[in-house]
C-alpha cells in the first residue's frame, strides 16, 4: 500500500504514512476480535453417523449448544454396510465410517427393538425387519413400510406366545416384555472412542389395533410402559428424551462430549 502527501515535508509525509498504517491496523485487528467472536459463538459441530432425521431431533434437543450434521446436510454419500452382530459393533463401524469420511468429531447409535418371547429378535435387523420369514430383512435389501413391520411383529409374538415359552424364562415385564436398546459412541478419532449402552423397557401390546401416539417413530405405537401408562409414542418429547434408550445414552455422553471440546 502506498501514501502520497503533495504538500509535505519528508518528515511529515514519513509520520503521516505511520499514522495511516497504524489506523489500518487498529481496523484490521478489530475486524479479527470481531470475526473470532463470531465463530465462538457458533455452537460446536458433531456429525451424526445416520441419515434419520429422527434421531437428529433428539440428539439436537437434548444436546443443546451443539450443532449436529447429519452426512446428508452437507451432501456427503453415506451408506456403511452394517455387518457387526450386536449394537456395539454396528456402531462403532458407522462412527469410524462416517470419521473417515469427515475427520472430525462423529456420534453414531446402533438401536433397536428385542422381544422376549423372540430371543431378542428383531434387535440389530429392527431397521430391516420383514417379519417371521424375513426376521433379518429380505436378501435384496429392500425394506418393508414400518407400518407392515409393527404388524408383523405383534403377529410373530402372539405365535410365539401360542406356542408356549419354557417355564425357566423369567421377563421383566411378563410374557410379552420387549425393551429398547441403544448402543451409542462418540468418537474423536479411530481409536479413541467412548461408548454407553442403554435399554427402556416395556411390553409389547397384543393386536395392532391397541397402538396409539403419533410421537416418536419406528415401533413407538406399538411399545407400552407399564410405569407410566401409555405407549412410547404418546410421550412428550421431554418425556421421551429423559427415560428412553437414546435419551439416556446420550446424557451419559453429554459431560464426556463437553469436556472434549473444552480441552480442544
């Protein structure tokens, strides 16, 4: 940058150069206190290994001061193949997908429904559950509508409930007991993870008819707790976020997540 005065000495244009410059840079170093502001007041940015937009809401409501991005909001192509045999692996394989895609901080939560009086099916294949003769989803990956699901599950209990259950089994909440799990990581980089894994317990109610709520998603309707009186679908949002298997997963998190950013 250059300055020119017309009418001035050397030593005048040499000191109003100075004046100048410094004035410039006053306005430059307000302009970064003003820029670095900004960006601190932007909340700090989690990925989300899931394309739900579900489970975006009630991460984002209970995790508040966060952004979580799912890959989708930025155009990112996600689809891992999710071959692991319980939640903890499914999880931890999308976390360290989506990682290796964003390298940055990701969440990821494998979930699902297990039934009893099922051994625990659907569990990991919830998502992709297509009924007794499908229980781990259909060979060419296609997926049934949820509503055809919840049927499908109610049918395959009552069937198995007909057929009678081992007088040794013992079920928290009686012979159609069910229960939510989530397995859910937080993960900074490939190998440095923390995992919490949580259950909502309930029971399965007994004819399609009987479901009831339009919160919630997945099985919701169809999921009854006892304690409370109603099915999982016709808890509030708070409701849900403080007693369900991803609400309280992520609560663990919550200090753990927190901290890292405070130190990073």
């Amino acid at each position: 940058m250059q300055f020119f005065c017309k009418n001035c000495s050397n030593l005048q244009q040499t000191a109003a150069f100075w004046i100048f410059k410094i004035s410039s840079l006053k306005k430059i170093w307000t302009l970064k206190n003003i820029f670095i502001t900004i960006i601190s007041m932007n909340p700090m940015k989690i990925y989300l290994a899931s394309g739900n937009k579900n489970k975006k809401r009630e991460l984002s409501q209970i995790l508040e001061g966060f952004e979580i991005v799912t890959p989708a909001d930025e155009g990112i192509a996600f689809d891992p193949e999710e071959s692991g045999t319980t939640f903890y692996e499914n999880s931890l394989i999308k976390a360290r997908a989506l990682w290796n895609l964003v390298h940055a901080p990701v969440i990821a939560d494998d979930s699902g429904i297990c039934v009893d009086a099922l051994n625990g099916l659907p569990g990991v294949y919830s998502a992709r559950y297509a009924g007794p003769d499908f229980p781990q989803g259909k060979p060419d990956g296609t997926k049934i509508l949820q509503e055809q699901q919840n049927l499908f599950l109610i049918e395959q209990t009552n069937a198995a409930l007909k057929n009678g259950l081992p007088s040794s089994r013992h079920f928290a909440n009686g012979p159609r007991s069910c229960h939510y799990a989530c397995s859910m990581v937080f993960l900074v980089s490939p190998d440095r993870f923390f995992v919490v894994q949580e259950t909502m317990e309930g029971t399965l109610i007994e004819d399609i008819k009987n479901q009831a709520g339009d919160g919630g998603f997945g099985y919701d309707p169809i999921v009854f707790l006892p304690q409370y009186g109603k099915t999982v679908a016709q808890l509030s949002a708070e409701e849900k976020n403080k007693i369900s298997h991803r609400g309280k997963a992520t609560e663990y998190l919550k200090n753990i997540i927190k901290e890292f950013f405070e130190k990073n």
